[in-house]
C-alpha cells in the first residue's frame, strides 16, 4: 500500500462512450502525475499538476482531459479514445520540496474496443 | 536532456543468489537522485531504494543495495538473496534537484528468480 489509489482498477470502453479515471492520495503531496504505460515502451509521462496547477501537458491528443480539483485528487476524463490508447494509466504523487521520489498508484487497466 | 539507460532487457536468477541490474545516465546537472522501482506482475510501481547524488556513500535497504559510480554515472542495483518475490520489471530513475523537475525513467529490466 503507497498510499495512493485509483479507481477502476479495470476499464473497458467503446471508442464512443466517456469515462472517468480517479486518482487519490494521502500523503500530504503535492503534485500529481498521470502516466500512461503500453506493452513493450518506456512509461510516457502524460499531465503533471504541482498545487492542482497544470505544469505540464506532453503533447497529450485532447481526448484526454485531466482534471486536478485539489492537491489530494487527480482526475483523467476520456472521450472518444482510440483502441491505441488501450494501456495501463498510472497515477503518482510527490512532495514538491525536499524528497523527489514518486509514489504510484496500483493503475487502472484501460481496454478500448 | 537527461536520458537513462537499462541495457538489460531481461535477466534470471537462481533462488537465493545475487544478481546484479545496471544502469548508467547521461546528465550535466551536478545534483540529483537516483531511484529504483520495482514493478511485479500486479502492476504496483513499488520505490526500492534512493540515493542522493551527492551522498558517497552507497545506499543499502535489506537485501538491495546500489554501487553508484558519479564520475562513470553508473547506479547499479544489487539484489541479495534473491527471492521468488523478487521477480519484476525493474526501473531504474533519475531526477535533478528542484521542486519542479520531473523523473526520467529507463526502458526497464526484468527480471525472473527461477526455483
């Protein structure tokens, strides 16, 4: 147990249908980051939130639209994804002054059809 | 632009013998840390064990130990007494200090411990 937790833990969808991803913390950080991890490629950094500010958005198609309504949750909302954005999404937390290491949540596995 | 490098995409061990998973990271920046994560078949990214670039000495949690190496910016990861637990994908990670600085993460290794 991190202390960081997602829900669903498991997402199946249509390319039509519109869902959301839930992250939570409780460790008292303050930044948040969604990742996205396929089969067989690097963890790719998606969104990072410091102070529910948006700080950094690498290049993510608008189909996923993050949401940070205060520093203990994270949202990811998908609308019309593509079966290539079938992958496990990894939601982590850090504080932002002394200590650097991430804490992940156990991620949920999203399966588009 | 920082990079990591894992060069092991795959290794194997014998139950209770030691095994070792290089890294090596390419940086200008003269304060960091260096971080290993675990991550088994569950899928829980797991931090094993930190170490401040600016700290000699090696930094050691039970069984797991690193050899950073500054000048030859290596950060390996020693596993002692391997257990069938131990079996995961292992990442290596890098981060400069500042608030606002973000991991690097490498390619990854994994690693099975065989009966």
């Amino acid at each position: 147990e991190t202390g960081v937790t997602q829900t669903p833990r498991h997402l199946v969808m249509g390319m039509t249908n519109k869902k959301s991803l839930k992250c939570e913390q409780h460790l008292g950080h303050n930044a948040m980051y969604w990742y996205k991890q396929s089969a067989k490629k690097p963890l790719e950094l998606m969104f990072v939130y410091n102070f529910k500010e948006q700080t950094e958005n690498n290049s993510v198609p608008s189909r996923f639209s993050p949401e940070c309504p205060n520093s203990s949750h994270l949202f990811l909302h998908l609308h019309t994804l593509q079966p290539e954005d079938s992958a496990l999404y990894l939601c982590a937390s850090r504080r932002t002054s002394g200590r650097y290491e991430q804490y992940f949540g156990p991620g949920t596995r999203l399966t588009v059809t | 632009a920082q990079t990591v490098t894992q060069s092991q995409p795959e290794m194997s061990v014998q139950e209770a013998e030691t095994v070792t998973l290089s890294c090596t990271y390419d940086t200008s920046e003269n304060n960091y840390y260096l971080f290993w994560y675990k991550q088994p078949p569950s899928r829980q990214m797991i931090l094993v064990i930190r170490q401040e670039a600016y700290k000699q000495q090696n930094a050691t949690e039970n069984r797991f130990s690193v050899n950073f190496q500054k000048a030859a910016k290596s950060f390996s990861l020693k596993i002692s007494d391997s257990q069938l637990g131990d079996t995961a994908m292992y990442f290596c990670a890098f981060v400069p200090s500042g608030s606002a600085r973000q991991l690097t993460f490498g390619s990854g290794t994994q690693l099975t411990v065989l009966p």
